[in-house]
C-alpha cells in the first residue's frame, strides 16, 4: 500500500517529508522509513494537522504538534513525516475511532474510551474549561451498554453516535449544532428531541448532519442554515451509501449511483452538473471534494472540484484558485501500472489518495474533463 498527498502543506501535514505545497500527489512518508503495516482505514485532518488511522487499531500522525493535538511528546513544533502515537497515549488500547477539529484532536479506543487532545478554547476537548497538552480520557458519560459507532468533528465541535442510535456532542454549539439550548457546551452532552435512530454523523462549520438508516433514508440538519445547508436539503435520502461534509456543503452517493450536493457552491464545492458516472466513494474537504469513481474495474479513477488554491485539487485551477464547473482527474494508471486506488480523504485543503500494487513508475500530472465530455 502506498498513501499520496497533495494541497497545503505549510506544517508538513501532508507527511511528504517538506513543508512545501503541491498539486501533484506526492510519497508521504513513514519516520522509520518502513511501510504501512496494515491497510488504512481513514484519514482525518485538521487545521495543520493529520491522522491517519490503520485497520489494526495503530495512528499515525504528521503536521503541527502544538498543544499536543497529535498525541507526540516532541519539542519540534512541527513534523514532516507521518510517526506513529503510541497506545500507551490511550491507556494501552488500539484506536477505533478518530477525528480531528482546527487544533485538536478525539480518539476512541476500542474499548470505548474517549480521549482529546490540543486545544479546548471553545469546549472543543469535552472537559470544561481547563486543559493542557496532555491527553484527556473524558468519564464515560452515555449508558454503559452501548458502543460508540460513529465519530465526527467540525472545526470547534464534535459528535458522536452510540450503538442505538442516540447522538452526544461537545464545543462550540452556538450555532444550535448541539442541539439546543444554543451555546458552548463544555461537556459531552445528549443531543434531544432527535427525530431519527443515527447511524452517521458529518460536521461542517457551524453544522452537524445525522443521517438513520438507508432503508428509510431519514436525516437532519443542526445548526446554522447559512448557504440553505439545511433549506436546501431533500426531504429524504433513501439507500444513501456514503455521506460527507465540507465546512458549508453536504454531499451524498446512494447505492444505485445517484450524487446529490447541497450548500455552499461559490467555488464550485457542489460540483459540476454533470459529472462522471458511478461515483463508489466522496470525500469531502474544507471547501473540495475528491470523489472515487467505478469504472467497472479495479482501477477506479479520482475526481476533484471546489477550492483548490493551495494545488488540493490538482493544478490548473482558475485565477481565483478554483476548480469550477470542471472536474480534475487524477487516473489510477498515474501511480503506475496495474495500480488500484482504495481510498481518498480529504482536510483543510489538503487531499490523500492510498493505492495496492503500486509501480515505482512517476506521476506524470493531471487531466481536466470538462462538462459534457467523457473523462
């Protein structure tokens, strides 16, 4: 397995070894210089900072260090290659779950202990209002027989979902994101009155999207309905696949192949009208979104649109830095012959795309579909 990086990279968050921005993917790089040890799982970033959760439960972390928001004791403010956090850090256990916010970070275990770390100015950590660098394991505070099943974070605020479909959050609420009463909720607390059973959970800026079951397809929105994230929602979303959030968008795929955005699109965030077939996977970003798409083979390709001033989706953007009423394409055939792309994610203008069987052959650029035309 091979993971790629492109976007901003200020505080060496992409983990490709420099602090330098780029929009062609590049080699992120493990510390010891070894390969990954097991299959990613996800990928979540925050401001300047990123984390990369594996199937067998390890984390591995690249980018700003600062008030221990990665986990690391370090005396560098920054790193520039992806190093593994300990599960020491977390009382022993594997990690089951992550997210990460502008500064901070949370982290479940699996054995459903909740850890945070960073900064907590707005009740981002779920501990009051004190903190320091250290790790903090918040007291267990849904019911003793449920499971935490879904983790998400925005830039200040943070939700989780319990195994019967009850929904909890801390930070910054003012935005009626928490639910309600509307304000900074310093400590986890239960989110009422929930006219659905969640499953998933996505957070923008000032906004949580909670998503029931595809069978029936109900879902709502939280929070600020700025750029009519919640009026411009459909009523339902039946047999929805994958769902995801930028800081003033929602997106969903549904299992027959359908695309639905809705929200923020002043760079081009909800995409183009039309837009390849087959999407089988979306990411979504601060204001971009990759998408993986099924091309009926192993060798999906990659799509990229929204905001891309700092190379996050791939060179030649407009002058205002956009990727607009286009898409970029990033083939698997650029990572070398017979490569496989398995995965994309995306952060704060930062993008990652992971491949199997990838050739040392060079990655040669990027090609532009245009509406209408056949990528």
């Amino acid at each position: 397995m091979k993971l790629y990086g492109f976007g901003s990279n200020g505080s060496g968050q992409l983990g490709i070894a420099h602090t330098n921005d780029t929009s062609l993917p590049q080699l992120c790089h493990l510390a010891d210089d070894q390969n990954w040890p097991s299959p990613i799982r996800t990928i979540k970033s925050g401001g300047n900072h990123t984390l990369v959760l594996l199937e067998s439960g390890h984390l591995y972390v690249s980018g700003s260090t600062k008030d221990g928001r990665t986990g690391l004791n370090l005396k560098t403010d920054l790193i520039s290659q992806f190093t593994e956090v300990s599960n020491s850090t977390f009382g022993g256990s594997k990690v089951k779950l992550c997210s990460a916010l502008w500064e901070a970070s949370v982290i479940v275990t699996e054995d459903d202990e909740v850890f945070t770390l960073g900064v907590g100015l707005k009740g981002e950590l779920g501990i009051g209002t004190g903190g320091d660098d250290s790790p903090h394991r918040l007291e267990r505070f849904w019911p003793s027989e449920e499971q935490i099943v879904d983790l998400s974070s925005g830039i200040t605020h943070t939700v989780i979902i319990l195994s019967n479909g009850e929904v909890y959050g801390w930070g910054n609420g003012r935005k009626g994101q928490l639910g309600q009463p509307a304000m900074i909720v310093w400590e986890p607390r239960k989110i009422q009155s929930l006219s659905l059973k969640a499953v998933r959970a996505v957070c923008g800026t000032d906004f949580s999207y909670l998503v029931g079951d595809p069978e029936h397809g109900h879902h709502v929105v939280l929070g600020s309905d700025k750029w009519n994230v919640k009026s411009h929602a459909p009523a339902l979303i039946p047999g929805w696949k994958d769902v995801a959030a930028s800081w003033g968008s929602v997106f969903m795929l549904s299992k027959t192949g359908g695309f639905q955005s809705w929200g923020r699109n002043d760079h081009g965030q909800l995409g183009p009208e039309k837009h390849p077939a087959g999407f089988a996977r979306i990411s979504a970003g601060s204001e971009h979104a990759l998408a993986l798409t099924d091309n009926g083979t192993d060798h999906g390709n990659v799509a990229a649109w929204g905001w891309g001033e700092h190379g996050n989706c791939g060179p030649g953007p407009d002058p205002q830095g956009d990727v607009q009423g286009w898409w970029n394409e990033i083939p698997a055939s650029r990572f070398g012959r017979g490569c496989r792309i398995v995965g994309t994610a995306a952060g704060c203008a930062t993008s990652f795309v992971w491949t199997e069987e990838v050739s040392h052959q060079p990655i040669e650029g990027f090609e532009q579909a245009k509406p209408g035309s056949s990528p």
